[in-house]
C-alpha cells in the first residue's frame, strides 16, 4: 500500500457557500461525533450491567441526584422551557447548596426505605445476572416512574410546588403490584431461564416502551419539552450518560486507502459532482499518521489549548466480533477517589465485590481498556467493507467538543492533490484552483497536483489521471 489517503467532501463543504470559507481556504478537517456518521451502530460496544447490591444502589442514587435536578429546572422554568437532554452524571454526590442538600437528603432517604426499589435492586443483584442494555432500557421506564415518585415526595414533603406529577401517587397501587407480581420475579429467575427468550420478551418490552414514547409526543396538543423529558425522555438519556462514564465522547474524520469505486463517489461524492482530497502520510513503521493542530486542555470554558500531533490513521476492521464489557468493571472516565466513595462503597462503608476491578486497574488493565474502546471506534460491519477506510480518532478525555470546535486544522504539506470528480463544474474547479494557488503563496509551496476522475470501462473502476497541463 502506498502513503495516499483520500477523503470526499462536497463543493459546499470543501469551498464555502454564501460568502464563508470552506474547509481548503481553512485547511481544516472536520471530525464527525458518532450520531453524525450514517452507521448507527458506530462505536457499539455490548454492554451489560452485573455487579452486587452495593453497585445497584449507587447507581440509582445517581439517578435520583440527577432527576432530582432536572425537577428543580422544571420548577424553576415550567414545563413548557427546552431542557438539555445531554446528562453529565457528576463525579460527586455532594452539593455545597444548603438547600440543595436538603433536597436530596430527603429523596435519599425515602428511597432508602422504598421497598419496591430495594427489592428490585436486589433482584438485579442476584446471581449477579447480566441485564444488557436492552434489558435495562426495558426496565428503566417502570422503574422511572418510582424513582420519580421518590423526588415527587420529597418536594412535596417539603412543600415545594406540585409540578403535575400527582398521577405518580394515584398510580403507585398499580406500580407496586406490577413489580411484586412481574417486575421482581423475572429478574429473580433470568439466570435460569432461556436466553433467547428472555431477551425477545425485553425487546418486546422496549418495543413497547419506545411506542409509547412516540404516541405519547404524536398525542401532544401543546408541546411541553420540560416536562417530557422528565416523565418519558430522562431514563434513556441516563442509559447514554452511564455508557459516557466508561470512554470519553468521541470524534472522527474518515478516509480511505483507495478512491476507485463508483458508488463511493455516488455516495460520498455528492453523485460525482464533489471533490476527493489526496493526502500523503507519514510512515513510522507500520503505522501512518498525520500532523494535525489538536485540542489538547482548556485555559477557561470557551479558549482551548493547541498542540501539533501526529494522529494515527487507524485501519477499520469490518470482521471484528463487538466486544462484551461489564460496566460496573469498566468505569474509565470517571476519578479513582470518585468511584471508590460513590460507586463502590454502601452508605455503611461497606465495600463492593466491584472494587477488585478497581484495585487491580493496573498498566495491563488500563492498556485493555482502551484497546477495547479503540476497537469500538474502528470497527464497522462487513457491509462497508468495499470503502477501505481509515480514521483519525479524536477523544479529548476531560472536555466535549462542540460542533464548531470539530474542524481542526491540518499541514498543507500534507495535502497532495485534489481530484475532481466526473460530474464537477468547471465552476467549482476555478474556485478550487484559486484558493489552492493563495495557499500554494502563504504557505511558500510551488507544487501542487489535480487530477480527473473518469469511468475505466476495463477495470469497471473510477481512475484519476493528473491534470499536467494546470500550472499555478
């Protein structure tokens, strides 16, 4: 294999529109979080959740600590004002607001003597059974409701004002005897029943959960973001918030070892009207990188700190078998003293069987660890296995990006040449070369290659031959 690497951009996205520079004027590389990539099933690790009593709790008391929060902005700006669906879930469960502490006292305290939930906590713990996130998805809506009838008394003991949660207590009856007679009982038994059909009878759960969802939003008269996302949204965006506890966000920019197949310039060639970007790489052995200006910190919330690099150009894998991860032994984002306090220990100082995980994170761990989410993020499914791609992989541990802090820039150097595709303008061709011909001058560089795409009729491939006669 050659050191060229190609990446297709649109006209739009390359150039500018509508006065404002493109990503060549700025030699910038835009990287694409997951949900922005057209696989959803990128970065798909199979987790599940097995771990003892102790763990469980924790994990609700987190929930309850951040729902709790999110009743307080309902209150404070009613149910009609947008709430951030994102979660963070904090490395502590202490709050330096007096009042806020007493809040969240009392909602601990009515969920240390809810017997619902601690029958259910421990019918999650038994047999320390895999819950999968299916399961727990399925689970998660029942157990919501319960949850959310904790922090309803807690406000109300207090006597804060109703938000309109009241139906939790005209329900509570119902719920309970659903988890008496349902709820508790299978859980009990997962470890002893088939496979298969416990997990169709979940999928068929959270089928269920999710038609409900949509239903539920198709019935609105007066759309009340605030408060869905407390009653129906918060669970499933927890589920995403616990998965972040294990890796950091992520980021990509993706390219390919060839730029031959007519369908890949149909696709991400905007129907062949688009341009390929020719990148030669660095060789160190048997690794290719490329030199990028990274975000490395934060000086404040809004300045980032740069730093040049060299990325790796990682080689995705269509044949990988998704890897199975614990998440109670792969907390790997989150401070040690953190987890210890919050995590793994009971309100009575008792210590996890998860703390082993803990105490055994050594370098060999903690290389697994990571290799295991480095394979997450550099494998697809056989399906695409015809784009031959390659990636940069972006993941800044302690900060998220936004989508207008994703464009990083590269060495021109680094950039070869430009080929336009079959169906590109002689337009968009003129605007390429001008901008290439002002960078050719800044950056002090008198060579600089274009190429055409066309169809070989012998290989049934698309070629690109270099344009000799185009001199800047």
């Amino acid at each position: 294999m050659d050191d060229f690497f190609y990446r297709f951009r649109s006209a739009d996205r390359l150039l500018g529109k509508d006065g404002k520079p493109g990503e060549l004027e700025k030699t910038e590389i835009f990287f694409a979080s997951p949900e922005e990539l057209n696989d959803p099933l990128e970065g798909q690790l199979s987790i599940y959740w097995s771990g003892d009593t102790i763990v469980w709790k924790n994990l609700f008391k987190h929930y309850l600590y951040e729902l709790t929060s999110t009743y307080l902005n309902v209150m404070m700006f009613g149910g009609d004002a947008a709430q951030n669906e994102n979660i963070r879930i904090p490395s502590s469960l202490e709050t330096n607001d007096a009042k806020g502490k007493i809040i969240i006292d009392q909602v601990f305290s009515i969920y240390n003597n809810n017997y619902i939930l601690l029958e259910t906590i421990e019918s999650l713990a038994h047999n320390n059974a895999k819950v999968d996130e299916s399961q727990l998805s399925a689970l998660i809506l029942p157990l919501h409701q319960e949850l959310l009838h904790c922090v309803y008394k807690a406000f109300k003991q207090l006597k804060y004002p109703d938000i309109g949660l009241s139906f939790l207590e005209i329900q509570a009856a119902q719920r309970a005897k659903a988890f008496k007679h349902a709820i508790i009982p299978t859980n009990r038994n997962q470890a002893f029943t088939d496979k298969n059909a416990r997990a169709r009878a979940f999928r068929s759960l959270h089928l269920n959960a999710e038609q409900h969802r949509v239903m539920l939003r198709y019935n609105e008269t007066t759309p009340r973001p605030g408060f869905n996302f407390i009653t129906h949204v918060f669970p499933f965006s927890f589920i995403k918030a616990l998965k972040r506890m294990m890796y950091p966000d992520w980021y990509t920019a993706c390219f390919m070892s060839k730029c031959d197949d007519s369908s890949l310039w149909g696709s991400y060639g905007i129907n062949h009207t688009g341009l390929c970007l020719k990148y030669k790489a660095l060789r160190e052995g048997d690794r290719y990188r490329l030199p990028v200006t990274l975000p490395v910190g934060t000086r404040s919330i809004d300045e980032l700190i740069y730093e040049t690099r060299k990325m790796p150009l990682r080689e995705v894998t269509y044949d990988r078998k998704v890897q199975e991860v614990n998440f109670f032994n792969s907390i790997g984002n989150y401070p040690e003293s953190s987890l210890r306090d919050n995590w793994f220990t009971s309100d009575e100082g008792k210590a996890s069987k998860c703390m082993q995980w803990l105490d055994n994170f050594d370098t060999e761990h903690i290389g697994h660890h990571w290799k295991v989410f480095e394979d997450a993020t550099t494998t697809k499914l056989n399906v695409w296995k015809s784009e031959n791609e390659y990636r940069l992989v972006l993941h800044p541990t302690i900060f998220t990006l936004p989508k207008e802090k994703r464009a990083i820039r590269y060495d021109f150097n680094s950039l070869e040449g430009i080929i336009f595709g079959i169906r590109t303008t002689i337009e968009t061709k003129v605007r390429t070369m001008k901008i290439i011909k002002q960078l050719m001058t800044d950056h002090g560089r008198s060579e600089f290659t274009f190429y055409q795409a066309s169809y070989d009729c012998d290989t049934n491939l698309i070629r690109h031959d270099e344009l000799k006669l185009i001199n800047l």
